[in-house]
C-alpha cells in the first residue's frame, strides 16, 4: 500500500486516505500501428486515459473494468499491470491502479454514445496520444507502457479458499469442501479471474481447490482439469515438491493463459520455482493466505512482464 500524505490547513497532523481509482491503456495493433484508446471529458475539457474511481470496497480489477467498460463501451481483458499513478486532484490525494489491456472482443471499434461523462472516445496512434493527453500522469502511464511488451499471457496461481479445521473434519482430507466464508471467497474470485479472459483452469483433486475454481469455471465455460502433482493429501502427504515444479514449469512453457489452484504448503515452492525460470527477482514472501492469488506475466518470448498479488476482494 502505497503510503499516505499528510494533509495541509486544518487537518495537519492527520492523514488522508486517497481517492481510489482503475483504468487501463487499452490498445491494438492497426496498420502495422500501434493504437491507445483516449477519451474526451467535456465537463473537464481533458483528453485523458480511460480510468474511474473505485465503488465502496470494490476489487480493483473489478473496478479497472468496470470503469474501461463504461468510458469506451469496450471490454477490456487486462494484461501486465503497470506503477501505480499518485498525484493530488484538488488537493486530496488520488492513487490510480493502471493495467495493460485489450478489447475482448478482437478489431473492436468505438461503440459509446456521447453523455455528460465522455462525449469523445478514440483509438489514437501512440505518439500523437502522448501529445494529446492533457495531463503529465497520462503520459507517463503511456510511457510505463511503452516501456515493456505490449502482449503478454498471465499464470494465475490460487491458493484455495477456506475449507475449515482439518481437524474437525471426519473422512479423507482430500474430500473436505469449503466452508461458508469459502464460497463466498470462490464466488467472488470469479469475476475477478475473469477479467484476464479464459483462461484453462487446472486444479488439484482436493475437494476444496477444485471448488475454488468451480464458479469461474461454470461463468467462463472452461472445463477444469486436475493435476495429481499439485495435490496435496492428508498431513502433507501424496505430493512430490521436485514433481509440482517440474509440471508447473511445463505450463508456463507451452504459453497458456491458465490458472492452477493448489494448496498453501505448495505455493511458495511453485511460486519460486517459475521467478527463478522466468529469471525474474524473487519476492521476500511467496507464500499466500487462502483464497489469495498470484498473476505471473510473460511475454510471447517467455520473458517476465510483471507479477502481482491479490485476494479475492482486493
């Protein structure tokens, strides 16, 4: 979290929690060009990058999308995620979560109709945008994205969501479900997973990871399949650290959009196993709490674009 900034006048001496925001540098390739969608505010007279403020305790990617949607009328399947913006907006301060993005639907046109929010909506090639961009935080958006590859395909790695007391469970651990905090946690991520498009769902064959999945693989219509290499049985056993990298690996390799759901013992194994692949820095924490994920980036040529963590509510 990035830290707050203390405010002047009469409330010195107290902090101010920032304005929370999402948007995305929606783009496509046209002509051999590269595009970036722009938008017009007339109550603002500004050309700016689409972006919005965050509903009460509303997910960020969910927000992010949410807010692209409305702005351009396209919906954006979110890529790398880029450095947070900070800036004041009428003195207050404004932290905006920015992601790489593009339409879901392929060769989408401009499809908004002209309201008191955005009465323009264009695809502007990437020079003359940074020229017509009114705000300096814009254009270093658009430099952080032209900083790095444009195209990439996400890894998520899920920790399940809550599954109870082992203890207190009577039977085979591997048939322990969620509990109710559990399913609402699996049905919250779905959205949330969804805004990286279809991505194969992968599994351990542990009651509790494969219902974590459940719900986006239902939404999305994307079979699920289960992998014995990350499962994990009871007391830790039935599972082979060295044989989980190995298959983990093979999947970041064959260049899938995926999402694999484990459990917490295997997480941080995983986790450094594809950082030390991919030849990126390692995080001091690998490890997840339930129902937390990871999104690995890499670009066509297998190189890391970006890593990010959330929960499955922000």
């Amino acid at each position: 979290m990035i830290g707050h900034l203390r405010a002047e006048g009469p409330t010195v001496g107290r902090y101010l929690e920032p304005i929370r925001a999402g948007g995305a540098v929606l783009w496509r390739e046209r002509g051999g060009n590269r595009e970036v969608v722009l938008i017009r505010r007339p109550r603002h007279g500004d050309w700016t990058l689409p972006k919005g403020k965050l509903k009460n305790g509303e997910h960020p990617i969910i927000g992010a999308v949410r807010e692209v949607e409305e702005e351009t009328g396209m919906t954006p399947l979110l890529g790398r995620r880029l450095p947070c913006g900070n800036y004041l907006k009428d003195g207050w301060p404004k932290q905006v979560e920015w992601w790489v993005a593009t339409p879901e639907r392929p060769g989408a046109e401009v499809d908004h109709p002209s309201d008191d929010e955005v009465d323009l909506v264009e695809w502007v090639p990437i020079e003359r945008a940074r020229e017509r961009l009114t705000y300096r935080h814009d254009v270093r958006v658009l430099d952080d994205f032209g900083s790095g590859p444009a195209r990439t395909f996400p890894i998520v790695l899920l920790r399940h969501t809550s599954a109870g007391d082992k203890r207190s469970w009577q039977g085979s651990d591997l048939l322990r479900p969620l509990d109710e905090a559990g399913r609402a946690d699996a049905l919250a991520l779905s959205p949330v997973l969804g805004a990286y498009g279809r991505l194969r769902v992968i599994s351990s064959a542990a009651a509790r990871c494969m219902e974590s999945l459940l719900a986006y693989s239902v939404e999305y219509d994307v079979p699920m399949r289960t992998e014995r290499a990350f499962t994990v049985g009871s007391e830790g056993e039935g599972y082979e650290v060295e044989k989980a990298k190995e298959v983990f690996a093979g999947l970041i390799r064959e260049g899938r959009p995926t999402v694999v759901c484990t459990h917490g013992e295997l997480v941080p194994d995983l986790m450094t196993e594809a950082l030390a692949r991919l030849g990126a820095p390692l995080t001091q924490q690998c490890g997840l709490r339930k129902g937390a994920f990871w999104v690995l980036h890499v670009s066509d040529d297998g190189e890391p674009a970006g890593v990010e963590r959330h929960g499955p509510r922000g």
